[in-house]
C-alpha cells in the first residue's frame, strides 16, 4: 500500500515563506540559508516540504525565489 508522506497546507506554507519574506526586508538581507545533513534538523524541510536523508541547502530570496542542492542532485523544490 502506498501512502503520501504528510504536508503542510498551501496555506501553511505560504505563511512560512511570508515570514522569510518578512525577515529579508526586515534586516536588509538579499538570502535566507537553511541547510541540513544526515537528517538532523528540519530547516529545508521547513520551507520546502523535502525531506532530507543525507545533505541539503536552501537558499531562499524575496518572492519565493529559492534553490536546493544536495549532495547528489541540484533542484527547485517545485521539482524543476
């Protein structure tokens, strides 16, 4: 049987990256990092629904502009 992991609403979601929004014009800042390894922390996670196993970087500007990069492959988290 197979069963969708479980997400966060688009809603949700888009308060999370409301809230970055928020914290980049704030403090005058051009990227938000978050970044993750070996499945210890949850900040990728957070903003992009993708569950890290080994290694992975964020980076986040105004708008949801955004990249993730892990160690094996390099993508947006809408999966282009």
């Amino acid at each position: 049987m197979e069963q969708e992991f479980p997400r966060f609403s688009d809603r949700e979601m888009g308060r999370r990256w409301r809230a970055a929004d928020e914290l980049l014009r704030t403090h005058d800042l051009d990227l938000v990092v978050a970044y993750e390894a070996n499945r210890s922390g949850s900040a990728v996670q957070w903003f992009s629904s993708w569950q890290v196993t080994r290694e992975a970087l964020l980076l986040m500007g105004l708008n949801r502009s955004c990249l993730c990069s892990s160690t094996t492959t390099f993508r947006r988290p809408d999966g282009s």
